[in-house]
C-alpha cells in the first residue's frame, strides 16, 4: 500500500541514487558518453537481444543474460547513447538505498530518516571501484541488499520465513546468478546462515519445505532463459559460453589464500568508505553483544569475496561488497539519537562529495567533437561498422548500428574464433567502417583506407582510434 510516508520516502531514496549517479556514473547527460569499452559490450549485447539476435550463439560476450536483458530495456529508452541506462543505474541504486535502509532499521530498532542513505550512497559512488557506471556489481546490489535484509530480519524474527517470501528470495537468486555468477558464494553463504538458524531453533521440517521453495525460485527465474535459449536451439552455446567458457578459459591471475587476501585488501582500498562503514558496524554489534548478527554478515562477507575476488582483480570487483556499506548507517544512527535530521544539509553534503571526488570527476563536460565515438559516428551515418581487434569502443552505440558478425569485437576470452571471424569480414569486405586502435590495418586489408583519427583519454591513458573507409 502506497502511503504517503512511503511515498516521501521513495521520492528521498530516488532522489539520492540520482544525484549520486548524475555526478558519478559517466552515464549520465553530464558525460558525452559512457566510453567504457564493458558498458559498451553490454549495450551491444542487450541491443542486438531486443532486435532478433540470439545471445552467445548470433553475439559473444561471457556475462549473464539478465545482464543483457536490463541494457536492452534500456535501449528501449534510448538507442544511441546512455540515458536509458542511466535510468535502470538509478533504479537499481535507489533499491538497493531501500533495502539497505530497511536493514539498518531492524538493527536499530527504529525507523530512520531516508537522508542517512546518503551517507553509503556518496560514499560508494565516489569511491574508485565504482568505476565508470553501468557495471555488472553495480546492477547487482539490489538483489544483494534484498538477501541481506532477509538474512537479518530472519535473525530477529521469532517466526520462520513465509514460504512465498522463502520463493521470492531464491528467485532473485537466481537472477543475480543469470547476471553474474561469481556472487554464488554470496548465496550459498546465505542458505547456509538461515540454515543453521533454523536448525538451532528446532524447524527442521520447517528448513525442508524452505528449500524446496528456494530452489523453486531459482527454477522460476532460470526457465524463461531455459525456453529463450531452447526455442532458439542455442542452449549448447548458452551453456557453452556462460559455464565451460568462464569457468575454464577466463581465468585470473594468481590464485589460492594468497591471491584471495591480496585481492581483499585491494577491494578495500578501492572502496574504502564502505569499507569504514562495514567495520564501524561490526564494531558496534560486537560492543552491543549482537554476535548472531556479526557472525551473519562476517559470514555473508566471506562467501561473497571467495568467489568475486579469488580469480584475478579489476577495480569494480570488489564493488558488490560495498552491499554492506548502509550497515554503517546503524552505530551513526545510534550515536545521533533522535535529534533533528537535517536531511537536506546531507544531501548537500552527499552531492558535495560526489561532486568533488568521483573517479570520474575530471571526464565531465567534455567537448563531443573531441570523442573518436560521437566524431565518427557523424561520418558512418548508419553504414555498416566492425569494431576491430579490441574491446567494444562504443561506436556500434554511437553510430546506432548493429554488429556484423557474433565476434564483434575481441574480448579477454582467449578464443581465436573471435579473429578468424573479423577477419573474415574484412577479407570479404563485408562492412563499409572499421574503428580500430591499429593504424597499420591497411597493409593486410589494402581495400580499407584510414579517413579519420582521433586521440583522447578515457580515464585510463590516452589511446588513439583509427576509421578506416572500405574503398569500392
């Protein structure tokens, strides 16, 4: 039921998650671009799933359907540039503050003002393991933050979880896993906390019948992907790319408890104020004699760094364990007592630091004509295009165009079909550009002539991108 309270406190939380991701996700209108070469894979994926091709068997990347499936309805939105996915960024954010905020509220024991969701909400977007926007963690964290909730609220309750809401949290599960496997320790973790909850109360039949209901869920999120896939006779390439692919040839460097620690203290240093928040609420139940509720997210903690961060580390990995950063509303809270809440002073103060200490601060308001990808795009006009030999550079986006062929640009996968495809198309002179970051491209494909070049910086060096021209 929509009350008007809730209705005060849905417009607060979405309104801090846009603030926040206005100034920090480069998304956003305040950014020419998300030029992130992953976003733009994604984008590409969702887009060309909207319009008739089939995932992994038509177009490669090696992340989750859900994934792709979000981007695609934010393509709906917008088709050549990141509004749209802008948009699902502040939904999925504005959730995840709600579910953080309800949690924190069970462990307080009172209700709390939504302006203390800008205490994590700044505190994580600004943070280096935010990243560019649009990541794979950060479209997680709402169904993370729902799981958390339902661990600490079943923690507090005196009574077992309702089967339905038992169903609801394994079906989420499961789309979390279709988004981006590597949170399953999160997950298992998690069966095994409520698990032994329900043990030590004495419900064991009461356990049984819930994981029936869990793993219902899980089958209900997994079915529409099982008919999506089987229709379209590719579940061998589903399976194929999502399971044998990540699980045997995308492999990190490094490995073991060593590698695990290393990445750890990685992940802390890139999110650190979430970091800080987690342990000023561990330290604060363990002082408050919560230990069931310390051992509860120590334990969540654990299972969820086992399986994102054991492999190798990129700076967004780590960012799913900024799920426990409105935790640290709690102690704050605390300390706070029931003095006035001076909710706008603090969304000044989020925005304030969001303004002055995102990542990304230094990319906002740049010139357009200075991007290869809006540069470009002006002269491919909606001809045909392959993004040649690296990542996705954003000008399928850009350009509005969709790829040529299921390799359409060269992942991390160490898979020599993606070559041997784009060289096909060049040999047959299938396409009418080529956006590549080689200038000597023409030597082995002598029909193509570079027609434009262009330096810039991404945030992550300067590289320069060439267009090359088919010459008929």
């Amino acid at each position: 039921m929509l009350t008007k309270q809730n209705a005060r406190r849905a417009a607060w939380l979405l309104g801090i998650a846009a603030i926040a991701l206005v100034l920090c996700s480069k998304s956003s209108p305040l950014y020419v671009l998300n030029d992130w070469m992953d976003a733009n894979i994604f984008f590409t994926m969702g887009k060309s799933m909207f319009r008739g091709k089939v995932l992994y068997r038509d177009v490669f990347d090696h992340k989750g359907p859900v994934l792709y499936f979000l981007y695609g309805l934010a393509s709906l939105i917008d088709y050549t540039g990141f509004t749209g996915v802008l948009v699902v960024e502040i939904i999925a954010f504005a959730l995840f503050l709600h579910c953080g905020l309800r949690t924190a509220e069970l462990l307080a024991g009172r209700a709390l003002h939504p302006a203390w969701a800008v205490l994590p909400a700044a505190g994580i977007a600004a943070s280096r393991a935010f990243a560019h926007g649009g990541s794979a963690e950060e479209l997680l964290l709402p169904f993370l933050a729902f799981a958390l909730y339902g661990a600490v609220k079943t923690l507090q309750d005196t009574h077992p979880m309702p089967l339905r809401t038992v169903a609801l949290h394994g079906f989420l599960a499961g789309c979390a896993l279709w988004l981006k496997y590597t949170v399953l320790g999160f997950y298992l973790a998690w069966v095994v906390v409520l698990a032994v909850v329900y043990l030590w109360r004495g419900r064991a039949a009461q356990l049984g019948k819930s994981v029936a209901a869990y793993l219902g869920g899980m089958a209900l999120a997994t079915l529409p992907w099982v008919i999506y896939f089987g229709v379209n006779s590719a579940l061998g390439d589903w399976f194929t790319c999502y399971f044998y692919d990540n699980l045997f040839l995308y492999k990190g460097e490094g490995g073991g408890a060593l590698a695990l620690a290393q990445h750890l203290w990685w992940a802390v240093r890139d999110a650190l104020p979430a970091a800080v928040l987690l342990a000023m609420f561990l330290i604060w139940a363990a002082a408050a004699r919560k230990p069931s509720a310390v051992a509860a997210v120590a334990a969540l903690a654990a299972g969820l760094a086992l399986t994102s961060l054991m492999g190798g580390y990129l700076v967004y990995y780590g960012f799913v364990l900024t799920v426990f950063a409105p935790l640290g509303i709690v102690p704050l809270a605390a300390l706070w007592g029931t003095r006035k809440n001076c909710g706008l002073l603090w969304l000044a103060a989020g925005a304030a630091w969001c303004f002055a200490f995102s990542p990304n601060r230094a990319l906002r308001f740049r010139d357009a004509d200075t991007m290869p990808q809006t540069r470009f795009a002006a002269k491919i006009n909606g001809a045909s295009l392959l993004n040649y030999g690296t990542l996705d550079g954003g000008f399928y986006t850009t350009a509005g165009v969709l790829p040529p062929c299921k390799y359409f640009c060269v992942t991390n996968m160490p898979l020599d079909d993606q070559w041997v495809d784009q060289q096909v198309v060049l040999v047959n002179s299938a396409v009418d550009y080529v956006a590549a970051l080689t200038g000597d491209l023409g030597g082995d494909f002598p029909q193509y002539k570079v027609i434009d070049q262009c330096s810039y910086n991404g945030g992550e060096g300067e590289v320069t991108w060439y267009l090359y021209q088919l010459q008929r």
